[in-house]
C-alpha cells in the first residue's frame, strides 16, 4: 500500500479545514512524516526476517533508520516554524481505519508543537544511544535482534505522539510496552530477567485498562476518540464526566511513567541492557505519561478535580523517588528511582494546567539528555568494572575514565539544578510554578511547593552521593577490576548528550524560545500569583540543594565509605525496599489472586463440572448410568436422547397435522 | 442459471475425502493437501465473485426442496459475515493439514485427514444453510467427525473428553431441535416453512412462547461457544485432541455457536432477544473473567489455550448482545481473529509438544535461547491472544469494549479487567516455557522447520495485517451484522455531547 501516493498535500488539513496554498511550501515534510514511523519499523522487520545473513552488518541498518527520522523530524520542525503560530497545528490524514458502525475512526497523524518536540527528542537522543549500543552490544551474540527492538521502540514512540487520535496513539503506547518488556528480558536466560519484563507489561496493562475505560467513556461522550473531535466537544460535556475520564487516563498515565501507586516496575526494569534504561526508561517512553496529561489539556483544564490529583500524585511520586534513590546502592536503580523522581515533577507541572505545560515538557526535554547522559555513563562505568552495579565497589574512578567522569558530572550538576546548567532552567520554574498551585490560595502552594522544594534537596543529596561513591573518595574497587575508559562509539554520545546537559537548559528556558513555541498548546493563561516571590523559591532551593550536596560529600567523598551497607534506620531500611511498594503489591493483589484462582480451579474441576453433570444425569433420569460417561458407553445415553428427540419431534409434528 | 458455488464448495472436501480413502495411504497427506487447497482457491473465488456493495444480502442463493413432506428445504446463501466465517474454515483447513503431517503416523493418517475434510464440508454447510432445519441437521452433524477426530487420534484421555463433547453437544442440539420443530408449528408452515427467510418476522403467540423458543436456541449456541457455566467439555476436549484437531473445533467449530446467536436468536425471536440481552451480557462477563482466571491457574498448556478462548467467547457474546452497531461489528470480527490467534496458538503450542512429548507447561523452560524462531513465533500468537494494538485481535476487542460501553458501563468496564488478565495468563506462560536457562529437555532441538514456517507465516501476516487494516473485513461484515442487529429493532445509544464534524481530519 503506497502511502505517499494515497496522501496528497490537499489532503492535508490544519484546524479541520483543508489548507489552502499557504500549506504548499511545508507540504514535502509533512505528508511524507509516516515515514518518521515507517523507516524505524522497516529497519525492525528487516532486521527480524533477515535472519543470521545480516548479522555483519545489521546493526549499522539499526543505527542508520534512526538517523534518517531524526533528519525529517528536524526537517519538520524548520518548516513548522516557518508557519504563522496561529497554524501550528496540522493533520496528515492517513487511510480509513476502523469503519464499524457507529465508530468510525481513520488513522492520522497530528504535527504540532507538542509532538514535533516529542519527535525531535525521541529521534535525537534514540539515534544517538543506538550508535552508543553498537560498541556495548558488541560482544553479545543477539546484537542484531537487540537492533530491532530498538528500532521498534523507535517506531512505536514516534506513533505515540503523532497519532491523531486515543486509539491510534493507544496503539504506540502498548507498542513501547511491548518493546520495553522485549528489551527488559532481552537477557531471558536469567529468571530474574525475564519476571521483571512481565511484572513491566502487566503492571503497564492495568494503566492501559485505563486509559480503555477513557476511550470507551469518550466514546460515549463525543462519539469519537480522536483528539480534534474530544477537545472541540470537551468544553460542553458535564465536570462529572470530563473527571472519571481525566482520572482514567491518569491511571494510564501513571502504568507508564512509574507514577505512584503503579511506579512498582520501573526499578526491576533496569535488567534491561543499559541501553535501553537509558533511552526507554529515562528519555523518552516513561515519559508518556506526562506528554498524554499535557495532550489532553482541554479535559483536565474542565476538570479540576482531576488536575489535582495528578499533581498530588506527582508529588508524591518525586517524594517516593527521592526517598528511595537515597538509600540503593546500585547504580542503575538509584538512576530509576531518580527518574521516577524526576517525572513526578513533570508531572506536577502538567496538572497545574497552562501554566505548567511548558516547564512540564522542557523538564522533560532537559531530562532526557541529563539522564540519558548519565545512564550511559553509567554504562561506560560499568563496562569498565566488569558488569559490577555496585556503588560501595566503585569510588576514585574520576582518575582511569575522565571523559565518563566530566560528561557524568555535566549530568549531574544538570539534574540538581545548578544554576546555569539545563536543569535549573526546568526544575526551578517548576518549583515556582507549584508555589503558585490554585491560584496561589489555600493549602496547595505550600504543600505542592514545599514537597517539589524538599524534592530538590534529597534530588541533590542522592544525586551527589551517587557521583561522589563512583567517581571520588577511595577506591573500593574488587581484586580483578581494571576499569578503564570506554571506546569512542560509547563516548562521543555521551560527550553529545552532556553537551545538552550544561546548554540546552538555558537555549530553551531563558531566552523564551520554548515557551513561545509552546504558546498555542498553553493559550492564554491568567496571570501566577506565587506566594513565594521568585527570588525567595530561587534562593530557598538553591541552599536545599548546596545542603544537600554538602553533606552528601562530607559522608561519601570525604569519609570511608564501608563496603558492606550499615544497617541504618527504618526510614533507611524502608527505602532501600522500595519502600516495601513489592510487599503491599503482594500483600494486596498477588496473594488474594494467586487463592482465587485456586479456588476456582478447584471449584472448576468438582463444582461446575460437577453440578452440570449431576443436572444432567437429574434431568435425563440417568444418575445410576453415570458410570458410563468415564467407560465410553456412549450409545445408551445417545439412544436415549435419539428416542427422546423423535418422541417430541414426532408429538409436534402430529399435533401440527 | 447460476452454477451452485456453495454445493460446489461444500462437495470439493467431501470429493477429497473420498480420494483420500480410495487412494494408498502413502498419498494421503498430498492428496488431503491438495483437496484443501483447492476448496481454498474456490473460496476465493467465490469472494471475487461476492459483491461487497450489496454485502448485506444474501447471495449465492440456492433452494430445493427436501424433504416436502414436512416442508424442509436445501437452502444455502451467504451474506458477508457466512462469507467470512467460510473463508476463515477455508484458511484454517490446508494449514491444520500441514500441521497433521506428523501428528498422525502410516496409514492412520488415511482416515484422520479424510474426517477432517468431512468436517469442513459440514462447516461450510452450516455457515450457508439458509433453512433452520438443515442448519440443525450439520450443526449436528459436524459433531460426528469431531467425535471420532478426539476419539481415536486424542490423548490418553480421549475417550472420556470425546464422550463429554457429544453429550453435552447432543443435550444442546436436542433442546435445539425441540426449539426448531416448535418454531415450524409457529411459523406459516408448508412448503419452505424451515427457511430462515420466512421464519423471520414472525408474530408469536405469546411472550412466554417466544422466550422458550430463543432458549432452546440459545441454549445450544451456548454450549457450543461455550460460556460458563456449560464450558466444562472444551478444556477437557482441546487437552486431548491433536493440535490441528483443536484449532478447527475452538476456531471454527465453536464459532458456529456465537455465529448462530447473531443470525438465528438476534433476527428470528427480536422481542426475547432484548429481553434477554442484561442477563446474558452477566454471563458473558462471568465467561471473560472466569476463562481468563482459570487460564492463569492451568498447568496444561492446551487446556490454558482452551480457557483463554472460553474468556475470549465471553467477548464475543458481550458484543453480541449489547446490540450496538460498534458491538455487534467487534463480535463478527473477534470471531474471525480469534479463529487466527487460536489457530496459531494451539498449532505453535503443537509443534513445540512434538518436541518435547508433553503438554505440561512445567516440563519446558529456556526454549527462547535454544529455538529464538519457535518461541518468537509463540511469542506473537500469545501476543495476538492478548490482544496487542497493531495485531487485528485488538481491533475487534476494542470494538467490543468501546461499542458495549454506551449500553452496559458495569459489564464493559468489568471485561476490561480481562484485558489486564490477558497479558497476564500469556506472559506468564511465556515466562514459564521460553525463558530462563535451557533445561536438559528442552535443549538440542531443531528451530523451525520449512514446513512449520508456512504454516506460522500465513497466520501471523493476517493477524497483524488485518490489524493495520481491518477496513476490508469490516466493510463486508457491517451491512450483514446491521441487518441481524436492526431486526430487534434496538439504536445505538447517542453520545451526549457529540463532537463536531470534522472534515478532512478523522473524526
């Protein structure tokens, strides 16, 4: 099916009327952005299909789609820009989907601010961690099916936040699950492994029942799910409604970007190669969640119940994450707990509304390089330590791996939000923006505000200890370790995505670039009214955050870091248990189903089977001839039944005549 | 006049069974090979030939008179759903055939291959037959080669499983057949008066009579679907037939059960069709969450197959009966989708048995390392099952969902709870065989085999095919679906707050 051809610039619509000749000069890259998606996925399919012949060099192939997209991604986002931004907004409209009734859906893609930055991120940072994975996938025998998940990943992102529709972008969005439960049991041979991809799929399933139960309600609502239909008819439906529907997609939102209470996978999943933590559990698709919340601002705007508790919840969750990241002593789970963390903000952001959506989705963008630069980093430092994860056998490598050491370091003051560097340009705005919660009336700006400020501080106490155990204090290093740096296909990503660390912060955020960018999905807005003044929030988290920096030198950097954990309080000791999130899952869900399936096995096996065969034998009058049921003698009960059939049949016929 | 395309089709297995028979067994499997794949070629053309602009019509139509006396009629025709019911047994056949290379060893391959072309002449039959009554007599008669397919040729407990199967088969059919001679006494009688078309429409004596009627009916359809609480026989009839056995008697053969509530319960008894719908749509519900938990607690891998599809049938049934346009359209299609993914599922789960020598899921382990191509295929028929947006089980599920919600919130959102289950049952399944270190059983097998690739191959590319593009199945489905919906005279429930047309844009 030719695509292009079926897909002609006329068809091309912006805001629901078919573009005139203005449309013409963008037209080029924008009917041909299907193909975004599509080169990803063929890069998939032939990696798959093309089975061991393309070993040599299926990689490259891996590593070039990627590229390819993150050019007509950019190509895109030029000539976006080259409209006026009243007409920012445009449909590729693509074939007739589901025809079926009174549902009727065609598949499309909507390119706007919002999912144009999405691809331009996804596309950059995926190519550039793809090219990183050619030299740590290196000596592994499936590299080339690695490749493909990869590509499929890809492929699937791109479909998420360019879909024009729930239900089209539903279909991306189980479609990074899926890649994400590949990638996170890529190495299935360990158990462990491969029950960590399943708890990621079932755990991200039960948010997708919600976000189905959202669809069927808009369904029923509107009469469509696409996004043009919901938001033009979202205004007029009852506050009730728009609620259940906000809190249904929040509980998607949540499945997918490890959001209190479903954040439970999301640590198991650092089994995945550190690839894949980086782009797909950092970067881009834990980050979902917030781009859905923000995509369907015209519900949560109506629904102000709903915007509060996603901005409860992401309170929550960067206070849990927070928490957690300062008691785990392996470097990959310390980097999730953080990113948890770090998506609560986002999150937070997106609920307070329009006035949030910009920092929401900076932070978002800023994020995605810091972590990703530091999950490679952390990769780089693992490959160098032979696959040890262990913070308390690292400590002094700053002096054998220095380019891993400075771009960490461009992380890491990133993510603490030093000021200057791409963090403090997202964060902060996000700390103010939440002192300004409701309007700046009530309790909510202190509360929202205070935790997104204690935040701060545990992000730079965690994040400091992190840096310091790996890369200063004294070497605790195992008798057979020689780390050493790795090669340049790991570093010159890194060196990229550090470079992004320290300046694309203040490209974006100071200079208004984004904001503007972002204007025609915040609308106007009124105006903030903190009750802290911004100079106050600055200068408040700023010592939260030398504090806590601080003292996360004094403890790990400047003093003895023992080898084997202290037993430490109970705060501590929770922490380091994720506080106990596995047992209550446990305790509640697992344990409870495991006894009712048991049950029902049972009850299956002697109760229903049972009752029927007794109704049976009751009503045929035949209860002496069960026996006969388990020797075969069929013919008896047949015959019955035939003499019956031909009695009654015979009585109706007669009577009839 | 027209040549007679449904006798036609109908007669070339039955004329291959008989070849096959005649034949040395040496030849068999080519022999019931070909036979297969030349009823395929006809369907085919018998689709070229169907016209999708009048795709809720039925068409191909042939009548004589049977047996006058008692006015029963050989009517067949087809209208876009029959169409689509015959070219999924058409499709599933040649494969299951292939599948049976190696199932069945020397000259008892002779009678196994020839029964089950016999079945898809009776399949074919059953989804033409425009007359009630020769609609009961194949519905019946379908149970015979199926009989002896799990009698002879099952597992070591076959005979229990085939007995269990008639039985309960046979009660159905009989509440059916009392159900059917009292329709004729209320129906216009004479001559034709079993055809479908004149049964349609008719003015009962009494509530009670026609709600009796659509019981026997339903009853049957019921078990042959099957929904809980009259399950019982599938998990034991799939644990002990052969593989190929089981996908044309879950994919195909249990369709004629939820195929028959759409076009004999919706059409002939409308008024006790809605009034019947609530409690149904409570069993349907009951039949999703049930399968889906007792699949979770299975320890045989077929029986597990054979719950997934009683949660599945529990879908199907849902959409049937929320009477929606959307609903009913998600059935029809879930029908032919579930006929792929079932399909694909028992016949990997086959070929991974034959390996092995065990149903028990506890005996695998560690197969994604030794065969990355067995698992993977495993992999995607469980992902089908799930239903993954991007495969056409997805389609169809969310149709059900999406279309039910507007009529029954409760049972929607409650079924959505099987969604979750879904992944659950398949993960962990997966989980269990194919990860984890290879076991001294499982390992030094042979990857797919040429053979095994083409008869995965077909099946995959139309589940994810259809799922990209579902638009040709659902345009000859839809207008056939309306028509059995229209006649209980129920509308769709209107959106409050309907949103603007958009044009250009999807709407």
């Amino acid at each position: 099916m030719n695509l292009l051809a079926t897909t002609p610039a006329a068809l091309l619509a912006q805001d629901g009327t078919v573009a005139g000749s203005a449309a013409a000069s963008g037209a080029i890259q924008e009917t041909g952005s299907w193909l975004l998606i599509a080169l990803p996925l063929l890069g998939a399919a032939l990696l798959l299909l093309g089975g061991r012949r393309t070993n040599r060099w299926g990689h490259w192939l891996g590593v070039l789609t990627p590229w390819a997209s993150f050019a007509l991604a950019a190509a895109l986002l030029v000539s976006l820009a080259g409209y006026p931004e009243g007409e920012r907004s445009r449909t590729l409209h693509l074939f007739g989907w589901m025809p079926a009734g009174q549902f009727r859906l065609d598949a499309g893609l909507l390119i706007d601010p919002l999912s144009v930055a999405f691809a331009v991120l996804v596309t950059f940072v995926g190519a550039l961690i793809h090219v990183y994975a050619v030299a740590y996938m290196a000596a592994d025998r499936d590299r080339r099916r690695f490749f493909a998940y990869l590509n499929f990943f890809v492929a699937s992102m791109l479909l998420l936040v360019l879909a024009d529709s729930y239900l089209l972008m539903y279909v991306g969005w189980e479609g990074v699950g899926l890649a994400s439960y590949l990638l996170i049991g890529f190495w299935n041979h360990n158990p462990d492994y491969a029950a960590a991809a399943k708890k990621a799929f079932v755990v991200n399933r039960v948010g997708d029942a919600g976000l189905t139960v959202a669809m069927m309600m808009m369904f029923a609502t509107f009469g469509t799910v696409s996004f043009a239909g919901v938001f033009a008819a979202a205004g007029s439906a009852g506050e009730g409604v728009l609620t259940a529907i906000g809190l249904m997609l929040l509980l998607g939102a949540c499945g997918k970007s490890a959001q209190f209470p479903l954040q439970s996978w999301l640590g198991d999943a650092m089994a995945g190669p550190t690839p894949v933590s980086a782009l797909i559990h950092a970067a881009t698709m834990v980050t979902a969640g917030v781009y859905l919340v923000v995509r369907s601002g015209p519900i949560f705007e109506a629904a102000p119940t709903a915007q509060l508790v996603v901005v409860a919840v992401g309170a929550i969750t960067l206070l849990f994450g927070a928490i957690v990241g300062c008691a785990k002593d392996d470097i990959k789970k310390v980097l999730a707990a953080s990113t948890m963390s770090q998506i609560g903000y986002m999150m937070l952001a997106a609920g307070l509304g329009p006035v949030g959506y910009a920092f929401a989705i900076l932070h978002l963008l800023t994020h995605g390089f810091f972590k990703a630069g530091m999950f490679l980093g952390a990769g780089s430092v693992m490959h160098g330590m032979g696959d040890s994860v262990e913070l308390r056998s690292y400590g002094g490598l700053n002096a054998v791996m220095k380019v891993t050491w400075v771009t960490f370091a461009c992380g890491w003051l990133a993510i603490i939000g030093f000021p200057g560097f791409s963090g403090f340009w997202s964060k902060d705005r996000i700390i103010e923006a939440a002192f300004s919660a409701d309007g700046g009336q009530g309790w909510q700006p202190w509360v929202f505000g205070g935790a997104a400020l204690l935040g701060a501080g545990l992000t730079a106490f965690y994040m400091s200890r992190l840096f310091f155990m790996t890369f200063h204090g004294t070497r605790r290093w195992p008798e057979d370790a020689h780390p050493h740096e790795a090669p340049r296909l790991m570093t010159i990503p890194m060196v990229v995505l550090a470079l992004g660390s320290v300046g694309l912060g203040a490209a974006l955020g100071p200079t208004g670039l984004f904001t503007d960018w972002m204007s025609p999905l915040a609308g106007e807005h009124a105006e903030e009214h903190p009750v802290l003044p911004a100079w106050a929030v600055t200068t408040l988290t700023l010592l939260l955050v030398v504090a806590g920096a601080v003292l996360a030198h004094r403890r790990y950097a400047a003093s003895e870091v023992p080898a084997v954990a202290p037993t430490g309080t109970a705060l501590t000791r929770a922490a380091r248990r994720d506080l106990y999130q596995d047992a209550v899952n446990e305790a509640a869900l697992m344990r409870p189903g495991q006894y009712l399936t048991r049950l029902l096995v049972f009850v299956d096996n002697r109760g229903v089977d049972g009752v029927v065969r007794g109704l049976a034998a009751l009503v045929g009058g035949l209860g002496g001839r069960l026996k006969y049921w388990n020797t075969g003698y069929v013919r008896s009960y047949a015959a019955s039944v035939l003499v019956g059939v031909l009695a009654v049949s015979g009585g109706m016929l007669l009577f009839r005549i | 006049m027209d040549l007679p395309w449904l006798t036609g089709i109908g007669a070339l297995p039955l004329l291959g069974a008989l070849a096959v028979r005649a034949l040395p067994a040496s030849r068999s499997r080519a022999v019931a090979l070909l036979s297969s794949l030349v009823t395929l070629g006809a369907v085919v053309a018998l689709v070229v030939r169907f016209d999708t602009t009048r795709a809720g019509d039925y068409q191909f139509e042939e009548r004589y008179s049977w047996i006058p006396s008692f006015g029963i009629s050989y009517a067949l025709g087809v209208d876009g759903v029959g169409l689509t019911m015959i070219v999924l047994s058409a499709v599933l056949v040649p494969l299951c055939v292939l599948a049976a290379w190696r199932e069945v060893e020397g000259a008892r391959a002779r009678n196994y291959l020839a029964l089950i072309l016999v079945l898809e002449t009776f399949m074919v039959g059953v989804f033409a037959a425009r007359d009630v009554f020769l609609f009961y007599v194949l519905f019946e008669a379908m149970l015979i080669p199926v009989y002896f397919l799990i009698g002879v040729y099952g597992g070591p407990h076959r005979r229990y499983a085939a007995v269990k199967f008639l039985i309960y088969s046979l009660l159905g059919g009989l509440v059916m057949l009392v159900a059917v001679i009292a329709l004729y006494v209320e129906g216009p009688g004479g001559s034709g008066g079993f055809l479908t078309s004149r049964l349609t429409g008719l003015t009962f004596g009494s509530e009670v009579t026609e709600r009796l009627l659509f019981f026997g009916f339903f009853f049957a359809f019921a078990v042959k679907a099957p929904m809980w609480p009259v399950h019982t026989w599938l998990p034991d009839a799939a644990a002990e037939a052969p593989p190929s056995v089981a996908v044309l008697l879950v994919g195909v053969l249990d369709k004629v059960g939820t195929f028959g509530m759409l076009t004999l319960c919706l059409p002939l008894f409308p008024d006790a069709t809605k009034w019947a719908a609530p409690g149904i749509a409570v069993l349907a519900v009951v039949s999703v969450l049930y399968g889906a938990l007792l699949a979770i607690g299975q320890s045989d891998l077929m029986r597990l197959i054979a719950y997934t599809s009683i949660s599945h049938f529990g879908f199907i049934v849902l959409g049937i009966f929320a009477l929606t346009s959307t609903s009913t359209t998600g059935s029809v299609l879930y029908m032919v989708n579930h006929g792929l993914s079932t399909a694909a599922l028992f016949l990997v789960a086959g070929m991974l048995m034959a390996r092995r020598g065990s149903q028990r899921i506890e005996d695998y382990g560690g197969v994604q390392r030794g065969t990355p191509l067995l698992a993977g295929a495993f992999l995607l028929a469980g992902l089908a099952t799930l239903a993954l947006p991007g495969m056409s089980t997805f389609v169809s599920e969310i149709l059900v969902l999406v279309g039910t919600f507007p009529r029954y919130p409760a049972a929607a959102v409650a079924a959505t709870v099987g969604v979750v289950l879904a992944a659950l049952y398949i993960l962990l399944t997966y989980q269990r065989m194919c990860t984890g270190p290879v076991r001294e059983h499982t390992s030094g097998w042979r990857d797919m085999s040429f053979r095994e690739a083409v008869i995965v191959a077909p099946l995959i590319a139309a589940l994810v095919g259809l799922g990209v593009y579902p638009k040709p199945v659902l345009d000859v489905v839809v207008p056939g679906t309306d028509r059995a919906r229209t006649q209980v005279q129920t509308w769709d429930p209107q959106p409050e707050v309907p949103a603007p047309q958009q044009p250009g844009g999807s709407r």
